[in-house]
C-alpha cells in the first residue's frame, strides 16, 4: 500500500473521529448535567486542552508511520486506528444517545485495547513518537475509568 494512501486513509479517520465526536458529544443537555460525575473527570479545560493534542498527535503519528514503516505495520496500524476510533464513536453514542451507561464504558475498553498496537507501533516508528502518543493511550484509560464513574441520579 502506497504511504500516500496509508497518510490519507489515517487522516481520514482521524477527521472522521474529530468530526463524529463533535456530533455524538453532548455535555450541555440536561441529562448529561443530571449525572453524578466521577471525582476524577478532570475540568473542562483539560478536556479541551487534551483533545486538539490527540488528534494532531495521531494525524502526525500516521503519517510519521507510512513514511517509516513497512506495509504489515501500516495494515495493522490503519486497522487498529479504525477499530479504535469506531469503538470511541460508538461511546459517545451510547452515552450521548440512549444513556446506556455500562455499554458505553465497555465500548471504550475496547477503544482502549484497540490503541494498545497503535502505542507500540507509534515507538518502532520513532522513540519520540512512542512518548508522544502516551498522553492518548492514557486519556483513554482514564475515560474508561470515569466513564464507569458515573452514575445517575
């Protein structure tokens, strides 16, 4: 596959990401501000600090990746950056959309498992990269932690 096309199709899902959370994403409804939120959801502006970040890291990650690597890790990376990003979209809409708290959380464990190849990945590209793209992996973690956090009134 053309390191063209893996940077394209990477970025694509990217902005498919960006622009689906945008759209699934509700914390200003009355339902959302009804929940009892975990102690540890981190402010506002560390959500919106954290998230420009993560997605310019995992737009320059792919492209770092298809210019570096070989065409088995841009599969596998192509691959996990999708499974990943669907189980992410699929959270924000079983939160957002009919509130079903517990399979929202169980969609980011899956999330979160599905970036696990994208982080060793990120490392065989570059070291530096590796440290880069730690920040994601963890918000994902913590996400999941919070999102099983909540509870509702």
């Amino acid at each position: 596959m053309s390191r063209i096309v893996v940077g394209i199709l990477g970025t694509a899902t990217i902005a498919m990401y960006a622009g689906g959370s945008r759209r699934l994403v509700a914390t200003d409804t009355q339902w959302y501000r009804s929940l009892v939120k975990p102690a540890w959801q981190p402010p506002r502006i560390v959500i919106g600090l954290i998230w420009p970040y993560n997605f310019a890291m995992l737009t320059t990650a792919t492209w770092v990746v298809a210019s570096r690597l070989s065409n088995t890790q841009h599969l596998v990376w192509l691959m996990s950056l999708t499974l990943s990003v669907l189980a992410a979209l699929a959270w924000a809409w079983l939160f957002f959309n009919p509130h079903r708290l517990f399979a929202s959380g169980m969609a980011l464990v899956f999330a979160t498992l599905f970036a696990i190849p994208l982080l060793v990945i990120s490392f065989s590209a570059s070291p530096v990269l590796g440290f880069a793209f730690v920040p994601y992996q963890l918000w994902l973690v913590l996400a999941t932690s919070i999102a099983f956090g909540f509870s509702a009134q």
